[in-house]
C-alpha cells in the first residue's frame, strides 16, 4: 500500500447479515479525511507473523466523517482476512487502514442511477445513497441477495428509498430481470455494478446484444484473489528468491518479504502493482491489462495474477 | 521563520519585482543533472518539508504574496474568463477550499486564521485585510465564486481535475500566471488533450504513465514535479491572451542585457486528491529568478548552461526560446569552466 | 508560441476512419450537413434496414429520399428536442464540415448519448473553426494559415491543437514577436 496509514480503533461492531458484519472505525489521534461516494479504505490486520490486507468500501455517509464504517462477508474460503475480521475483531480492536481511495466514483453527468448490487456488493452503494439524495438525483437500488448469507440492511433500505428499492432474494426465488431493467431505460442512464462476475458478465453481454453502450456501464470489480499452486518468485535484480504458497498472492508474499510494490486496490483492477517478467507462463488473473500485454507474457499483477508453472522469473 | 510579504511590486510595465538574498537562496533550482531529460519526476510532496524552503508546506507563501496578488486582481479585471468553474465542479472548489484554509491556517497561524463551527466557517487573512464568515458548501454565502473566492488568496495558478472513466478532466481553475497556456480554450479537456501541443513526450509515453500514476493519487498523498522555462522580464501572465502585448519582448535580449532580463522561471507543480469530490487539484506555483541572481550561485550557474547548451530543437522551439537561446548560452558559458 | 506551423503532431487534434454501421443497434440516426450530404446518403443506404432517421441541418431545397430537413437557425435546440425520442441504444452517423461534427457530438452527448455511440465520418472538407486565443471569437470556415480574426482583426497562426467544447482549432497572433514577419499563407490539411 502507498502512502501513510491511518490508526484507527473499533468503535463498534455488529451483525448485519447471517455471514456479514459491520464495522465502525474511529480514528485515534488525526480526525479521519472526508471521502468520495465509492470510495474504499485497504485494512491491515496483523495476526502473529501474518499481515492481511483486504480492500472494504467505506459504507458510512461521505460528508460525515466522524468514523467511517465497513462491511465484512466471512467467506467460505477465506484465505484468512474476512475470517480474521469476524473471529478476532471487537469492540476495541486496533487496526491500521490506508486513507481513503476511489475507483468506483458516481458519474454525475448521469441522467440517472441504476445501481445493481450483489450480495456484499451493497457496500459501496452505501456512500452513494446519501449523495444521491441530497442531490436529488434519479435513481434506482437493485439489491440481488440470499437471505440465508446476505442482504445487509434490507430493511432498512426499503424504508429508506420507498419506491427507489428492489430487492431479490434467491432463497425466495426473486431474480433480477437484467436485460428488461437496461432495454427500459433512457438515454443518459448509467449502470453501477457491484457483485459477483456472473452478474458483470450478465450486464456486459446484453449490453453488447441490444447495443447499449458500454461507457455507461461502471463496474467495482475487484475481488480478493483466489488461491493457487505454490511457485517460486526469483526476483533478479535483487537476487532474492521467494516462495509463494497456494493460499496467498504474489504482492502478499512480496510483502512478507519486506518488497513494496506501489498496489492500491489488491484486485487486479487498478494498475499500480504492474510489474516486469522476465522469464515464466503467467496465469493473468486481472481486469487491467489489455490481451496485448498479456499475451506478450513480459508483465504480470502480482496482486492477483500467478505463475502458470513452477517459476516466475521477475524484473524486480 | 518566514520572511514576511514585501510591499506590492509589479510584474508588467516598470517591472519593479526582485528577488531578495533569501529568496535567492530558498529559489527552487530544478535540475538535479547537467543534461536536461525529460521524464515523469514525480515525488511524494510530503510536508513539512525542509524549514523554510518552497516545499516545506502544501502552499508556499513567500515574499511575493502581495505583489501576485495584486497582478492577479489586475488579471481578473482586464479578463474575468481567466477563472472558470464548470457547475459540476463546485463540491471540488469547496473542497480545495476546506484544503486550502486548514493548511494556511496551521502552516501560518501569524497571518491566517480559521475558526469553525459545524458548516459555519470564520476565516480571516490578515495579509489581505479579509474577514469573512460564511456556511461550508454554500456558494452563495461566499462574497466570490468558490473557485475564485480562494484563488485571489493563493499565490500560483490552480487547477480541478475532474476524473472520470480514468481520465482527468480540465473543468476548473484560476489561471493568470500561465507559461503559455489558455484555460479558456484548455477548458473541458482530457488529460491527453490538453497536453496535446507538448512535443516528444507522447511519444514516449510520459502521458500514459502520467496519467495511470495520477489517477490513483490517495487521500492525503500529495505529489509534485518541477517544470521550467525562460521567461524574459519578470512577467508572470505569460499567457496566450496577452501575446500580443509581450510577444516582442522575446526580440529584446542581447549579450548585454541577458543577466537583467531573462528569468528562469520554475513551476513547483503539486497535486491533491480532493477529499469529497473525487478530483485532483493541480496547482501551479510560479517562481521567478533573473539570470542575474541565479549566478551569484555559482552551481546553478554552471548546470544552467549545460542544460540549455543540450536542450533538444523541438524543446527549444516549444518552450518559446528560439530567438534568444543562442546569446543565452554564449552568456552563461563564462560560469562553466569545461566551456 | 511556436514561429512555424508545428513540426510535431499534436494529439488533441481528433482521428476518423472510416465509418461502418453499428450492426447491434436498435435504431440509426444519420445527420448531415451540406457538405457531408454525399457521405451521409452513401452510408445511410449501406446500414440495416432496421429502424431509421435522418436528418439535414442547414438550408437546402433539395434533399436526397429520407431526408428531413432541419432549418440552420438554431438547429441545436432542435436537433436536441428531437432527439428525446430515441432509445439508449441509438447509434448516430455524423457527416460534415469538422467544426459540424463536433457540434452534433456535443447536442447528441448532452442528450445522454455515449460516444461510443456516436460516429463521426472523415470531415467532408479542410475547413476549420479557430478560437482566437486573444478576444475568444470563433471565426468559421478558416481554410488557411495564417487566417484573419473576425472577432478582433488580428491575424492568427492556425495550430492543430483542437478543442471538442469549442469545436475549434486554436489561433494565436502570428508576429505579435516581430510584426515585420508576415510568414506566406498556407493551406490548412
């Protein structure tokens, strides 16, 4: 992570949904910067030798900035953060986050809103709501969600946004119907999509069905990276080699290693991890690269991306 | 300790601006080589920096801070459009604003304070007579636009960069110390656009590299770069508005009179992500020095005329130079032993 | 400012390529000038025959089968009123003089529209609207370098520096250094 870390205590901590919960984070010496809508904090979570690193979109009103809030899915595979966060993080907890940074910011040149969550993907949706209102703009929550796992602040949205809030819930059969909800709307609209890949590849494939144009279509697509077969990293201008194992990324074993790499969202999306390859296949994993650069096999993310056998050779 | 603002000298007709020893000494020099290259050279911009110098603090107030800002009243009156502010872009002026006041009032308690409570803001410029009180995010309550509001209270020309679709959009600022540049012809354009005229570097790629560092600027993490070029008299509004009253200028230097009248003039360009709106302010902090002055240090005097003796013919030709690069580096060779 | 024309290529200047219909779109649009009216039929015969509208701005008794005509008073607003009864997914054909395209392009995206959506054909000619740096008059129709300002009377080097919000290419006084340079007039590309 670049730039400095903010300390920050929990001041709060409570179960939003069966396999979600929220996190209220109070600043300890410096008041916390005001944020944008869409705007995400990189957490750090120390456990023994460990260090994780997981992105959380800031879920609390942007113009307050009095303690910011986030929202954490314990996942099935967890390669050990979300886990950390619900088993080892309480009221009191101390942690270390990076200050805030966007890379799924509202368009306001829209004519209106379609904000599509899926799951946990409600989170950065929340910055938005109070901005969207207080601006009184168009728009519109569709809240995809199983009520056994997910559906954060159900009903508290419904409250709140009245007419504005959809809501499916797949334990009750409910399906969003996408491709209406886009053939429905007029010129000026754009689409904001957070969730799972199936849902993005959804959105993606109608719009280049019926035409409609993919500029408006902004996605927050970075998800924490998947495991993998363990490698070796040899780094040759350092002359150091490393050892990646399967449940951890490239970037996290480079850090363990004490070797920055300028990263800003961890999820194969930003860019800034991009790093030099000089010999080794390359399972590219991001959303960043063009197939150009990833078919030149000369660079990877290290973030999320991985070797594709035994070793990677890299120009670091 | 600062040196407290001199009283208003001027930066057009008699020229009456200098610089003092400190001011000399604290001028921030930028080649770190004797070859100019050209390259991104972006740092962190991490304050405070070195007491006393142009980067100890976000803003740099100097000596100068009543004269730029009575040229730029001077500026504004002749040409109101030399300030815009595209209405999307208010929330970015207030934040520029929140930015500008909290870190004048702590980096210069002895002239500026701020005191606030909730939205209502009292701010008070003791250099500049100003007291005023007004509500925080409402423009209306400020006696000027946002934009130009904290402008006339900042030395250097100002930018707000929108961002969008990962791009940087030129959509508001307060422009009247331009090397060669016009806001109003400039406004609305991506980060590519408006650096379209710039020779060599696309083709190098700088922009793009540029522009992916730039975009993901953090809360907080401000950086800086210094750019440069001659300037002849101390003339600040170099812009392409006024070309026609100081182009002829550029025909006037001679072997005699280039230590008087040409100036090295250094922009310390910093950028801040602004906290609420997403965008990024670009501000461009103007320096002038007279040839005269930077050689009474002898290293700058030396690296000055291997930088302008290697400077590349598109660069030369871009930065304006042509008419007097030649005589200027004849000048300079007396301070560079290998000459 | 520079003494010649440029030797470099500036990037705001705009690249067109030929243009082919959009075979996703649900509806296609095609507006046209005088001067791009050849252009525009010749694409508009060529694309699906799904649904379809065309438009010619400027004053002209005869129009080619299809056509609407659009008066050139203030045609922007009208252009902008018509519009609002297309769908999203519209795909636009603009044929013309280079400052028309850019105009539609700017009605077309303040309506909503994307500009992935809207197609702009190799300008129909070499003339240019200029932005006087100096008085910020457009003088249109500039053919040539250097190039007299309507607005204030100086007289202006044409630069390949291009503004879409202007829809005009930069002009900046050409001997404001020395005024007994009077460089030969130039033929814009």
């Amino acid at each position: 992570m670049s730039g400095s870390y903010i300390e920050v205590q929990v001041e709060q901590c409570r179960q939003v949904a069966p396999a979600i919960k929220e996190f209220a984070l109070k600043a300890l010496d410096a008041p916390l910067p005001a944020f944008s809508p869409g705007s995400h904090v990189v957490v750090e979570m120390r456990d023994g030798q460990k260090t994780y690193r997981n992105p959380y979109s800031l879920l609390s009103d942007p113009r307050d900035p009095s303690a910011y809030r986030i929202a954490v899915r314990l996942q099935e595979q967890s390669r050990g953060g979300s886990r950390f966060m619900h088993e080892r993080i309480a009221e009191g907890s101390r942690l270390r986050i990076s200050p805030p940074a966007n890379l799924f910011a509202p368009d306001w040149r829209a004519r209106k809103h379609i904000l599509l969550a899926g799951g946990v993907g409600i989170t950065p949706f929340m910055s938005y709501l109070p901005e969207l209102q207080r601006r009184n703009a168009d728009f519109e929550l569709h809240h995809l969600f199983r009520s056994s796992r997910t559906g954060a602040y159900d009903a508290d949205l419904r409250q709140r946004l009245d007419g504005r809030y959809f809501a499916y819930d797949s334990a009750r059969d409910k399906r969003c119907p996408v491709a209406e909800l886009m053939a429905a709307q007029s010129p000026g609209t754009h689409i904001y999509i957070c969730g799972p890949q199936s849902l993005i590849d959804a959105v993606y494939a109608n719009a280049a069905q019926i035409g409609w144009p993919q500029e408006h279509i902004h996605v927050e697509a970075f998800a924490a990276p998947e495991p993998g077969e363990p490698f070796e990293a040899v780094l040759c201008k350092s002359g150091k080699t490393i050892q990646v194992g399967a449940e951890e990324s490239l970037l996290e074993a480079l850090e363990r290693e004490h070797i920055e790499v300028p990263n800003l969202c961890r999820g194969g999306v930003c860019g800034q991890c991009v790093t030099g390859v000089r010999d080794g296949a390359i399972e590219h994993r991001d959303h960043f690269l063009s197939e150009r650069e990833k078919s030149s096999g000369q660079c990877l993310m290290p973030c999320v991306s991985r070797a594709k056998g035994p070793k990677l050779e890299l120009e670091i | 300790m600062r040196l407290a603002p001199k009283q208003i000298e001027t930066f057009r007709d008699d020229f009456t601006y200098s610089n003092s020893p400190e001011a000399i000494a604290r001028f921030p020099f930028p080649f770190p080589e004797d070859e100019y290259r050209y390259s991104v050279n972006i740092e962190p911009h991490v304050t405070p920096g070195p007491a006393g110098s142009a980067f100890e603090f976000l803003f740099d107030i100097d000596e100068h801070y009543l004269s730029e800002m009575a040229e730029r009243g001077i500026v504004l009156e002749e040409n109101p459009k030399r300030c815009l502010a595209m209405p999307h872009m208010d929330l970015a002026c207030w934040d520029l604003i929140e930015r500008a006041m909290v870190s004048l009032s702590e980096d210069y308690p002895q002239w500026f304070s701020l005191s606030r409570d909730g939205d209502r803001w009292h701010w008070q410029n003791h250099l500049l007579h100003i007291d005023d009180e007004f509500v925080f995010g409402d423009s209306a309550s400020l006696p000027q636009p946002p934009m130009e509001y904290i402008g006339r209270q900042l030395q250097g020309d100002l930018a707000l960069l929108d961002q969008r679709d990962g791009d940087l959009f030129l959509d508001a600022g307060i422009v009247t110390c331009p090397a060669d540049w016009s806001l109003a012809f400039d406004a609305g354009m991506s980060f590519k656009e408006w650096h379209g005229p710039v020779p060599l570097a696309h083709e190098m790629g700088v922009f793009e590299r540029a522009l992916k560092y730039l975009t993901a600027i953090p809360v907080g993490s401000p950086v800086r770069r210094l750019n440069w070029t001659l300037t002849v008299n101390a003339r600040m509004d170099t812009s392409p508005e006024t070309y026609p009253e100081w182009g002829h200028e550029r025909t006037g230097i001679t072997a005699e009179n280039v230590g008087e009248k040409l100036h090295l003039r250094v922009e310390l360009q910093v950028l801040d992500r602004m906290p609420r709106s997403n965008a990024l302010l670009f501000s461009i902090r103007t320096y002038l020095i007279s040839f005269d002055d930077l050689c009474t240090n002898p290293d700058w005097a030396r690296r000055m005329h291997r930088v302008l003796k290697t400077l590349p013919p598109e660069l030369i030709e871009y930065k304006g130079l042509s008419r007097y690069h030649q005589t200027a580096v004849d000048w300079l060779s007396r301070f560079d032993p290998l000459s | 400012m520079n003494d010649a024309v440029a030797s470099y290529t500036v990037k705001s200047r705009p690249d067109y390529h030929e243009v082919a219909p959009d075979q996703t779109a649900q509806c296609h649009v095609f507006i046209t000038d005088s001067a791009g009216l050849a252009q525009s039929e010749a694409l508009c015969q060529a694309s699906p025959v799904a649904k379809k509208q065309a438009w010619h701005i400027g004053d002209s008794d005869t129009l080619p089968a299809g056509y609407e005509a659009i008066q050139s008073g203030d045609w922007q607003a009208v252009l902008g009123e018509q519009l609002s009864g297309f769908g999203i997914a519209t795909a636009f054909y603009v044929s013309g003089l280079e400052a028309f395209l850019w105009q539609v392009h700017g009605v077309l995206t303040k309506a909503g529209f994307a500009p992935s959506q809207i197609h702009l054909e190799p300008p129909a000619g070499n003339q240019r609207d200029v932005f006087c740096t100096h008085c910020y008059h457009i003088t249109p129709d500039v053919s040539t370098t250097p190039a007299r300002c309507a607005g204030c009377g100086r007289l202006l080097l044409v630069r390949d520096h291009f503004s879409r919000l202007h829809c005009a290419y930069v002009g900046v006084q050409i001997n404001a250094e020395d005024p007994a340079e009077v460089p030969p007039t130039e033929e814009l590309s």
